[in-house]
C-alpha cells in the first residue's frame, strides 16, 4: 500500500511529546529549556528548546527502538523513488562517507568527477580507495566547471573495468546538470553502481518543469541535501539507494557509522515535514519560484555591465540540463570580483548571497522567496550598475588572473590515504612544485578540492595558490590557512 503523503510521522510524534508533559530525566542537560541560559531562551524561543530532547527516551523509548525514524524514511523512500532511505544530521557529506566506505575498500578504484565536493576526498581517505578523475571543463566566460559529459564516464569505465563505483555531480553549485540517463546505461552496461552527488537537487524530484533527478534516471544512490533549497533545517539531507547494485544492508551499517549517535531530533522532524511538503504542494512551490527567478534573470541581463546565467549553459559542452531557479551573476565588466560584489550587496543594501567566488556571486531562489524579494534584488543591482558606469569603468581585468580559471589535475601519485597518514613535512608554497601534496587543499565555498592528498604539486597550482593567499581566499584543509606553506610526502 502506498503511504499517505500527506502524512508526517515522525513530526507528528515530536509534538505529540511537547504536548504529553514528560518530566524528563535524559538528555540534553536543560531539560525542556528549564535551565537554558537566558541568551540561548531568547535565540530560540521556549517551543523550540521543549522539542529539543533525545530521540530514545525522548521521541522514543530506551529500547532504541527505531520504528518513527524507519516509518518516516519509507514515506521518504517512496516519495524520492528509493527502496531505502536514511535521514541524515551530518549533511550530505555523511550520506557520501557511508557511499564509499560500501563501495569501496583499499586499493579499490572508483571513477569520480574532479568537481566533487571535499567530502568525496574525505571518503577516499576513509576507505583506501583510489580516485579515477574525469576533469570536466571550465567555462571560459563565467570561470566555473560545467559538468560530466555521457562520452568521458564511458571511457573510464571502459579504461577502467575494475572500477567499483561511478558518481556524478550533478546538478553541479551552479545548476548544471549532467545526463544522468546515458551515464546510468554507461555504467550499468559496465556492471558497475551509479552514485549521483545531488546535493543540490532534493526539489528536483517534485516539479516536472525542473531537470530529471537521480533516481528517476536510474541511479542506484543518490544524497540530496534538504537544507540547501527545501525545508529542512541546516545540516539536514536524505541518503537513497536501490536494492540490486548496492548492498542496502551494509549501507545501514555505514549511516550508522558515520552519524551522531545522538542525533537531534528536530532535524530528523524538520525533514518530515519537507518530505510531506514536497510530495503534496512541490510542483505548485516550485513552478512559482521558477518564474520569479526566471523574472529576476531576465531583469538582471537588462542591466549595463550585469550578466545572469541562464539556458545558454546547455551549449556547453557536456551539460544537458539547467536548474533556472540558481542565480549566478557577473559584475565582471564593470571591474567588480564576485567577493566585492558580495561586499557591496551585503554592505550597501542589506542583501545575502549564498556564494561568491573570483567571478561572481551565486544566489539561490526558492518557494520561500516573495516577488518582493526579487524586485529588491533587480532594484539592488540596478542602482548599483547605474553608480558603476557612471564612474566611466574601462575594459575590466576582473578573471584574467589564475583565479579565474582552475589549475587542470597533474597525476595521482599515491592513494589519498597513504599520502594523508605519510611522513610528511611543512615547506614555503614556492618549494612545493613537483612535491606530493599530503593535505587538502579546498576553496570554500563551493568546497571543490584544489589539490588533494598524493597529488604531484604542479607549478600551475603553485602559482594558483600563491594568489590565492595574495588575495585572502578562504580554504578548508591545508594546516596553515594563509597558505603561505603546503605538508608534502618527505
């Protein structure tokens, strides 16, 4: 029998709780907000701190039962097109872990877009696995990576044969969008698993007018992250996977592996009711944030000197499909970077971008956004492009720099792993050229590895980094930050 969409389960039993008068004698220490700090009472209101309680002796008995949390994941599993899915609480960086560590052992190799968020590399370094790039192309215009085309994942995995797993990145932080279809036959011609990074992609499955999602393409996992675009609050993302190439039972044992084993059940709530959501209202929400979004870019490539990224990405080599709803604007030829394009719409009008990098800003439109929103947006930029030509801007060097384009993978010289736990020492970043880097190396965000752990350090990177560090580029990984030195194998 079907599950009734409309129902949520587990919210339903959270509340259930607030309302039944426990005295409580568990976790967390504050006991329903009784004894939470005034500050902490203040921040997040009385309601929320009497939910904030343990999931067993709380939600559920001290028997850890599980019988909530599995029910509202088979409403999840079935809304989302999976035989299994698991609630996640450390993001979709758990949900990649748990991927791996299934897939994937020592030595094993696994074919992996050179686009995919620092989590893989952490996987990687996990499991002992090996990484098989497939280098997608940067656009020159706009300075970001466009996506995995059918034709490059067909060639690894004929180049390849023992690979255990391909995944994808798709959509990628700027809403492009791989053809899943053809790399799903690609890969299941070859006998190998299918996993999809669609973090960016939990609205995806619910409104036709969007790009295809995962699981209806014919991927057997896929991690969508529910707190990037719906409503589940932050930190919150679902894991699916199909029965057959994947081994459902040891994926259960990975989720618990590398969760909290006190997870917080408003986020295990908060993904209920996007569930429910979605299923019932999401093709409606959805086609509305569409058009105001569709609205805004039209609006926005009106502008002097202002460009929005739109359809035009599908020329793009390897890209088949677009999100709309995923904003990306340059101010590059009116001499702005995207991080002084962030400064001025933060400072100057009050407006918050999700992402700024070298060459412009990324915005997110959602259901949650009024028509009002998106005319202060358009109003925002307009003012702000009338100011900047009037200073009579010339021909802009904004991108020329080595920020703009993306150093192109050297070679893996030894396994991630065996490079992260290898002796390895601190060298000035001008004597790293030729060295095998034993760290990460991540710009954040979008949070798309640089340089990772036994990559050869090639003088492109050196010379990309060292700007970098001119420029105070935010990075995750590297020990020292400033960048002003790398750990390299000794």
């Amino acid at each position: 029998m079907p599950h009734d969409q409309q129902e949520t389960p587990y919210l339903d039993a959270v509340l259930r709780y607030r309302r039944a008068g426990y005295t409580p004698f568990h976790t967390p220490g504050h006991k329903l907000g009784k004894g939470a700090p005034e500050g902490l009472r203040e921040l997040l209101g009385d309601p929320c701190l009497r939910v904030d309680i343990a999931m067993a002796g709380g939600v559920e008995d001290t028997r850890e039962s599980t019988h909530l949390i599995r029910l509202a994941e088979d409403y999840a599993a079935e809304a989302w097109g999976a035989d299994r899915c698991w609630f996640l609480v450390n993001g979709s960086t758990s949900g990649i872990h748990s991927l791996v560590l299934t897939l994937c052992g020592p030595g094993d190799e696994v074919i992996i877009p050179r686009n995919a968020h620092k989590s893989m590399l952490a996987g990687l370094i996990f499991s002992g696995a090996v990484p098989v790039y497939l280098e997608p192309e940067v656009d020159p215009l706009w300075g970001i990576p466009l996506t995995v085309s059918a034709e490059a994942a067909q060639r690894a995995l004929a180049e390849h044969p023992a690979a255990k797993a391909i995944f994808v990145t798709s959509p990628t932080y700027n809403g492009l969008g791989t053809d899943l279809a053809a790399v799903a036959d690609a890969a299941h011609a070859a006998g190998v698993p299918f996993v999809t990074d669609q973090a960016w992609g939990p609205h995806l499955r619910f409104c036709p007018e969007l790009p295809v999602d995962a699981m209806t393409a014919g991927a057997d996992a896929a991690v969508v992250s529910t707190h990037k675009l719906i409503s589940g609050i932050t930190q919150t993302s679902v894991l699916m996977a199909r029965a057959g190439r994947t081994n459902l039972a040891r994926l259960d044992s990975m989720v618990a592996m590398t969760q909290s084993t006190s997870p917080q059940v408003l986020m295990y709530a908060s993904i209920d009711a996007a569930r429910q959501q979605m299923a019932t209202r999401g093709a409606d929400l959805w086609r509305g944030a569409i058009e105001q979004a569709q609205w805004a870019r039209h609006e926005l490539n009106g502008l002097p000197g202002i460009r929005c990224l739109g359809e035009e990405a599908l020329l793009r080599k390897g890209v088949a499909s677009f999100d709309p709803t995923r904003l990306t604007i340059s101010s590059r030829d009116l001499g702005h970077t995207g991080h002084e394009l962030e400064t001025v719409l933060r400072d100057d009008y009050r407006i918050a971008v999700e992402a700024a990098d070298p060459l412009n800003i990324v915005l997110n439109v959602t259901y949650g956004d009024s028509h009002a929103d998106l005319e202060r947006l358009v109003a925002a930029l307009r003012d702000y492009a009338g100011r900047r030509s009037r200073r009579a801007v010339g021909a802009s060097a904004v991108g020329t720099g080595l920020l703009g384009h993306t150093p192109a993978f050297t070679r893996q010289a030894l396994s991630p792993r065996e490079a992260f736990f290898a002796p390895s020492e601190a060298l000035p970043l001008v004597e790293c050229a030729t060295r095998v880097s034993a760290e990460m190396v991540t710009p954040y965000p979008p949070g798309i590895p640089i340089l990772g752990p036994g990559e050869e350090i090639s003088p492109q990177i050196v010379a990309y980094l060292e700007e970098a560090s001119a420029a105070g580029l935010k990075v995750h990984g590297p020990e020292d930050r400033a960048l002003r030195t790398l750990r390299v194998v000794t």
